[in-house]
C-alpha cells in the first residue's frame, strides 16, 4: 500500500519547473507525499476543473497552484475544491510578475487563494506553507519546522562570516 | 421565431451592472440581440464553464467578459470556447482596476481575450467592438458603425459651444 | 471548560476593525473559535512577538494578521512561530494598500505569509482560508464549506434577477 | 485572381518585427491570407491614415496593430475605421510596455480598441483572435481553431514529461 | 485687421474645460493670442489633422494638447506638424492620468510632445511654456516672465503668515 | 537670551501646513525649538538656497522638508547643507503621493535624504526623527523617546476595547 | 566672431553622455551652435544655479536638462530662469527611469519642465523639440524640420523592406 | 581601550555586502566606528530583536538596516530602540526593489524609519547619513562632510572633461 499523496503542485507551464524544483526537493526531504503535474488553466481547462474537483476525494490535503501572466490557474482551482489552495506567481512576462501576482492575490470575497512572493522564494514558502497546514495533524511535520527555524537562525549566524573580518562585529 | 441572439454579456457580478448598463443600451439601440447574465468564475465556475462551453452552438457568435479585482471571467470563458471574447476590466477594488486589467489583458499564448478600457468605457466599447465583429457579415450593421463614425464627429464639434465665447476659435 | 481557540486575529491597528468585522462574523456562524487581539508590529513589538511565540503553546492552529502601510505584522509573526499565518493588507494609505500588499507578501524564502485580497475582501477570504484549514481536520467544518461554496452559487443565480428583464437571459 | 486580404498587420516599427513572425508564421499555416506593412502614426501619419481608410474597401475584415512606447498606432486606426482593430503593445521601452500597455488599452468610450498582452504572446494571440472573428464566417476555420485547441490541450498533457520522474504524478 | 493666433488649445473632451480655464486666463491676462478647439483623435481624426497641417500656415507658433485616457492627441498633432507641441495629460479615467501622462511623454524618437504635470497644474504650466517659447521673439512677454517669477516668490514670502504665529520663524 | 532654534520645517506650500500641524504640536510638547517657513524650491529657489546654506551658521541642527509632486524641496536643501536632511512626501498630485515619494528618496550617491511616509504619518515621524536625532547628546528627550515609546505600547493595549466584547481575547 | 550659443545641454553626470550623444550629433548635423556641460543638482548646486542665471544673459535659448534618479536637475534650472527648459529622465536607477520621469514631469503650477521620454529616444527629441523652438525665428531651421519628417517617413517606407517578401504586403 | 563603535550596520542577508561595501569603505576612510552584522528579521528574529534593544546601552548610536523584498528588518529594529534607524531598500527581488522601498519607507505615525534609495546608492547615503547626524557632536567629522561637498563639486567640475572636446563648452 503506497502512501496517500497529501500535497498537489500543479505547474501552469512546464518552462516553470526549475522555479519550482527546489520547493519539491524540500517537501521530499521533509518526507511529505507530493506530486507534480502540467495542467494550464487556459490551455488545458477541463485537466484543471478535474484535478480541482477530484483532489480531496484523492486524498490531497493542500493543492499548490504555480503560474505566470494573467495568472487564472490558483483561482480556477480555488473555485473547484474547498481545500486549501496556495498560489505562486511566477514571473515570466515583461511586466516581472506584477500581472500574476495581482491575477492571484486579488481574489473576490469568498473564494482564498493563499498567496506567496513571486518566484522561487514564492516557491519555497508555498511548500513551507503546506507543512505548516499539514503540521497541525502531525507532531513529526511539526518538529521538523521547529528545526527549519533553528536552521534559518543558525544560517544567518554563519553569513556573518561571509563579511570581511575588517568590518564584521567580534562576537 | 425568435431572433438569434448574437452577443452574451457575462458579468461576475451584478454589482457591475450600472457600468454596463450603457453598453447594453446601445446594443439595444443598434438592433443587437443579446442577453446578460451574471456568472462568476470564482463563486460558480461551473455556471462559466457551461456557459462558454455551450454558447456556439446556442448561435452566441461574441462573448463579453465583465468582471473585477482578480479577473479570470474572461480568460476562464476564453479557455472553453473559440468564439471571441472581449474582456472588460471593472474598477471596484483598492486598486481601481490596474488588477483587473492586468489579470484579463496579459492571456498566455494560445488563448486570446480583447482587451477594452477599465469601467464603463471599456464596457461601450465592448459593445461597439462586438458591433465591428458582427458587421463583417451584416451590412446594416456595417451603415450603423459608419453613422456612429459620424455622430461621434459631430458630438465632438459641438462640443465647441460648451468653451466660454471668448476663448473659442471662431469658425 | 471551555473550547479552544483556534484562530488569532491580530490586528495593527484598531481602526481596521469595521473591515475585519464581517470575517469575524462568519467564523462566529461556522462555529469557529476565535480571538481578536490589537498589537502593532512597531508600536507594539513585544506584545507581537509574545503573540507568536505562545500561539502555538495556547492551542491556536492559525493566525490572520491585518495590518496596512509597511504592513510588517504578518511577517513578524510568521517569524516567531512554525503555525500557518495569513496576511490582509490594509488599504488605509495614500498608496491604497500597495505597500502593504508588497510589504506581506514578498516574503523571503524561509518564512511563508498567506497572502490576501486588500481590505475587506481579503479579510473575509482570509477567514475562509481558516477554516479550509481546520477543515482537515474536522468533518463537519468541511461540511460546512461545501454548503458555503453552493450558497455562493445560489447568490450569483440570484444575482440574475437584478438586471432588468428587458436585458437578461430567460432560463 | 488572386485570393483576397483577410489581415492587415501593421508595425510601428520594422524592429518589431521578430517579435510579430510566430504570429505570421501562424496565420499561414491556417490558410489565413494577410500582409504585413510598416507605418508608424508619428512618423509616417499620412501612411497610417490611408491604411486605416482604405482598409475596408481593400477586402481587409481585421487590422491587428503593433506598437511600443507611447503607442498611439491602434488608436490612430480605429480612429479611421470600423473594422476591427487589435493592439499589441511591445515592451520596447525602458518601462517594459507598461506604457504601450496603457496607450492601446485605455482608448475613450466610442472607438474601441481590442488589447492583447504585451510582447510577441500578444502578437500570437492578436493572430489567433482574428482567426476566430474570421471564423464566424468559414466552417473550416472553425474547425481549425477546434484542433488548435486540443493541440493546446495535448501539448500541455506532454509537458508533463519535462517533470524529473521522482517528482511526476503516476498517470 | 485681428491680431495673429500664437497659441492653438486643442481639447479632447470638452469636459477638460474646467481645468484648463486657468491656463486660458493667465494667457488672457499676458495678452497673448489663443484660440480654443475641441478636436479628438479619436473621435474626429480629420479636424486634429487638419489642424495639425494648417496650424502654421495659420500662424499658430505653439500647439497645447490636452487629453485623458490613451492621450494621443498630443501625439497625432506633433505628427501632422513642425510647431512645438505641448501635451497636458487629464486625470480623469480610473488610473487618475498614469495612462495619459505615459500616453503623453513617452515618444518614440523623431517626433516629440513636451510633456507638463497631470492636470491642471500641467495646463498652467503649459500656457507659461508657450509664453516662455514666445518670449524668445518678444521682450515684452520676456518682461512679463520675469515679473511672474518675481510675484511667485512674493506668493511664497506671503504664504508664511498662513503658518499660525506661535510656530513660524520670526523676520 | 532665547533658546537656540534645533529644527528648521521648511514647507514646499502653506497647503500642506494642516498634515504638518501635528508634527509641529508634537515637537512643542516635546520642549525641542523649531521653526516653520515656506519656501518653494521651484517658486522660491534664492529663498530656499539662502535657508540651506545659513542654517547651521544659525545653530539649526535638523531640517525636515515637506513638498509635494516633484519635490525637489528636500534634495535641493541637502545640496546646500551638510546638516541631516529629512524629506517628507505629501500626496496632493494625482498620483497620489508616488510622485513626491519617488522624488524625494531616490537621491544618487553623496546627497543623502532621509525619507520618510507620504504624508502626515510621514510628518509626525519626521518630528519623532529629529528627535532621535538631537536627544544623541540629550538625556532629558532620550527620556522623553523612551516615554513615547511607553505610550505607544498603551495606546495598542487598550486600543483593544473597541472590539466589541464578544470578539476580544480575555486577558 | 563666434556664433552665438543657443542651446545649453546640462547633463547631471558624464555617465549619461552615450544616450545623449545622438542628440548632439543631431543638433550639430543641423547647424544648431550648443554646448554641453556637467552640472549636478545635487553635487555641484552652485554650478547649476550659476548656469540658470546666466544662460539667458548668455545668450542660451533653450535648455536641455538631463537627469536620472529623482532628477531635480531640469526643476532647478526652471527655477533659476525664463527660459525653455526641457527634461530628459534617464533610466539608470533600479526603477528604469520611472522615479526620474515623475522627478522632472510632476513639476507644480508655475513653474513648467519639457518632458521627452526615459532615455536616448528622449534626448533626441529635446535636441528636434528645441530645433522646433528655434525655427519659430529661423525660416532655414524650418526647412530643416520639414526635411526631417520626410525623412522619418521614408525611413519607415523603406523598413518593409526588412519584412520578408513572402510576407510583406506588395505595393 | 578601544574606541566605542558608533554605527551598526545590520544586514538582511550577507548576499547585501557587495552593494553595502562601498559604504562601509566610506565609514572607515572617514573615521567612523561601525560593525557590520547580519541578522534577518524574519529568519533570525531573536538576533534582531537583541540587537535593536541593546544596542544603545552598547554605544550605537545609528543604526543602518539594508533589507530586500519585504524589508521588514528596518521597521523591526526601529521598534525595538530609540535610535536612529536608516533603512536602505535592496533591489534583489523580481520587483526591483520597489517592494522593499514602500516597505521600509510606509512606516505608520509613531515609528520613523529614514529610508535611502535603492540599491548602493542608498547604502553609501546612508553612510553620510550617519555621518551628518555624528558630526552634530564632532566638529572634525563636520569638516569631513565640508570636504566632501567640495569633493563632490570637483569630480563634477571634472566630469566635463569626459564630453568629446568638439561638444564641451569651453570654459
């Protein structure tokens, strides 16, 4: 018997991968179930209406909605499943990703679309995020982001080295 | 036997009716058949999918997308139909309708939407647009579109007289 | 005994209370148990930090912070605590909540905040949000949501009726 | 006796012109016949003009347009004609087409102006658009826009196949 | 026999009267010859032509255009002319004159509008422009300037005493 | 013998005296010495010349500038001092502050403003900085900071009580 | 005996020459005698004032200001003289050019800024827009202008060229 | 003994240095005591916190904080002390920087943060900065600052010398 699968990442282009990529290697290595699929809300509509419609009764606990442009695909999705559905603006276009970040985060009263920064920081905080969400049933997942804040901390405290010894403060 | 309808007016919500108001008068006036209906793509995407997906072959030959803040109407119609859909941003939200236009205007490759003016201008000029589209075939329509033409010139001479007398270039 | 709390609404500032009031409201009708507490980021920082920090301890599952200008609340608070916290930004500046759209949501990569809609809209989605979280959790609040997303159907039918008769679709 | 002009694309600029050719190469191979000019309304108005008044005696149904900066080429032909016009704005500029954004969509209530998204996904989607106006008149065009549709769908389910297997959802 | 016209006003809309009043007074009262028009691009593209190619001939020296919205009126009129043209852009669509002032400025190379402020301040900035150009062939007007500078430094001098006693710096 | 003036207010207009009026009460209260003058950097350029070059010759120690639009007020003061400058934006134009914003803190390297919020929030922060300033060599106001700081901390404390009880967390 | 200089080019650091460049050569191609000079509002304020006081008395009769950042560079020269004075914003900061276009365009009633566009196609239309100025008195000047705009239309006649022949329209 | 450090330099990430090490060369040409410490307010709030608490009871006397996307860390510091915090925005986001200007610079009434432009320009202000409110308490580094206005004229007077001689005018 396989594990259910709990987080849904769904790419509005594959061309976004590589963005996104370092969001799935996190959620491996934090040992949550994912998958990743291609399915453009404008391009591949019905793809979009399915996976929305059949996520929770596939087990999925928090779809995470990646797009560009006129960015619909968080909010297609949003509109299809009462989960929780995290959307990332990515920044492709001409206008940086100010468009898929006002398509996303502008949703009307009634339908949330959790939305993260553009980009890969974007990326990475929407598959933190869903720890955070899956966390609240799971002590393991929970201990896990007490130690991603104690790794944070101490990465910060290891960038002071990065600074000249001639201008860093002594400790 | 009644008249085809040739124009459907979607809005995302009947808020928007008063800014659209205008433009549904002057189809009206124009001989137009059409009809309006309210259907969100966020709070009853299943209403927009049918909608988009059935409007052909009911006769519909233009769609009007109206809508507001994160605005996926027009985009989410675009994705289920071939016809035509001109895109209406509203200005309802904080940011007066640059995330509406942005979030209707930047479509993806593959799937266009026409883009008009934020408000009730870009609502008019919706109509007139589906006018131009629909004249290709009518003739009639072809004669209203060139008096329109001429009533806008007149309009604007006129206008004239609205200048105090004695700043007014005299004719 | 009394049943715990399992939403935190902090707020910046007590002035943005009229637009928070109706996410209140509709976590009050869904049964959900809530608090609302005022604690500036910067007028107020120990209080916040104290907020996060206890959050989890006191049996809070999710944290919605409002807050408008450099609006730094929802980051402060993400960065004292692994709990799910959502963003509102308010729209009470001369630059009608862009800054604190952007101030909340282009979190760096390490400490997510759940963004949402500026003012009202994004307080009531925010709300939604919540409860879409707990609703893992809990049956019945799924249940819940479920009837929310078909009376948000039923209101855009109704809608209809609003536009006049000359002008709508018959069904 | 040769096959008529269904588009005219008109460039503001020749420079534009790699951005446009995915569009043209699109519109011949669906059968579409069009012509390309060059006619800047600031540089050459007199040029614009005459395009935008003899559009429609020449047999042209529509006019796509394409301009950067303050792009003033759409308006300038619709100004001259009923036919429809569609806007690309190109992102030239050092303001990344924000600016030919706002000077082709934001044309006043009575000559409308159909925008497309800025840069060569505007121009793909300008040739596409007129297609489907094109449509309306020829069954066979229709059904090409039908196929262009499921390619899009089929192109999406392949892509899919760029997601590292580890990461893939199972089909 | 009539004083010769230097300056020619032209108006998109005459619902910009109302802001550009103080730019025709202050002319009025430097005794410089003007003349008013309303002549949109848009919607009567002959009239600006026409005055664009016989504003010299006429012996117009300095054209003032002032439009909202996609503001080519400035740009239309520079095209047909080899006067110097002023361009004031109007605040009244939804993006308050971001739409019109990027319309307005941003020229491509070779043909140019001298851009002022959005508004009414632009409108009066635009008459004392035109009068600064005709000052050049005019000591008279020279004079005028220079005494302008002299009563806006009076202006400033005086408005300290709007400033309650108890807080400003004592003479 | 008089107390020595510590801050010099310059106002870019008498308009904007009632956004700067509680700055003005707040620095009174606060027992630090100021002065408030207009002096346009654009109508007025001797007088503001003349302002930054003989302040600190007249002991000022901090000079806020306070203008709107293009505010050249605070640079062009920074250019003729070496005293701290503090730039506050104010939101008059149409661009509702983005403009005075913009102008006033993207000063190239070597002429520092130190900016502060548009409008009045900026004002009063321009106040408390001046003061964080000047109390460096002033126990009694680094007392008085400190106090403030108190007081700020009970005014979110019992900004609490205007939740309605039903809402609020019991302390 | 020299000629006299009639236009004074005022850049705010040397490193903006490249974009002004073309300007210069245009300004020499047509005989207009003209001097550049390096003069930072900021950094060298009495540089620049002397400048402005003097230019007219020099015999200056338009001024070209080049600035980036929050370019006050044209606003203090405005300030200082009756003369024309025209804007150029450039686009160097990390904003393009946007913060400079508001710094030189926003400019208050009284006290007006030519503005052109963000960077070299800017600087080249202040050096046509000051030839226009100059060729009110200068009938040679006004041949020249009338040339140029033929040549900017045969330019744009021969850039079909630069479409490929299977594409372009035949004439 | 050594001499106390005047100046703190927090940064949000040391991938900041490059564009901060210019200042922190100018600091030490100048005399002025500084560390350089990294400390994220959202990754390491601890740090910050502790430091803006103690650093006045340490010596520090100004505070720099260089943050990108939503700097928060400005406003978290300026919470914590009475200090003086300088808020320098980093452009390293997809929105270049103009989500860490508006939020550092949006604070609310009560909080001030002295924001500097974006980028290396701003962090080298923000060294002067420093130094102009040092040098109130330091006449050797008030003549510093003297010196460097003058510098910063002759390396304008100097620039000139890069304008092509047949351009420059000739002194």
């Amino acid at each position: 018997m396989t594990a259910p699968t709990d987080v849904g990442i769904v790419l509005g282009s594959a061309s976004d991968w590589p963005q996104v990529e370092p969001a799935a290697v996190l959620l491996k290595e934090w040992g949550i179930a994912f998958e990743v699929v291609v399915a453009s809300a404008h391009r591949a509509p019905k793809r979009v209406q399915a996976y929305g419609r059949e996520a929770a009764a596939r087990g999925i606990k928090v779809i995470i909605a990646v797009a560009g442009m006129a960015a619909h695909l968080a909010g297609v999705l949003a509109a299809e499943t009462t989960l929780p559905v995290i959307g990332v603006p990515m920044p492709g276009s001409h206008l940086k990703g100010l468009d898929s970040l006002l398509s996303t985060v502008q949703m009307p009263a009634g339908v949330p679309v959790a939305t993260m920064a553009i980009g890969t920081a974007g990326a990475k905080n929407a598959a933190i995020f869903a720890a955070q969400i899956l966390a609240l049933g799971d002590p393991r997942l929970q201990e896990r982001l007490q130690r991603h804040k104690q790794e944070l901390e101490e990465q910060v405290a290891q960038q002071g080295n990065q600074i000249p010894g001639e201008f860093r403060r002594g400790d």
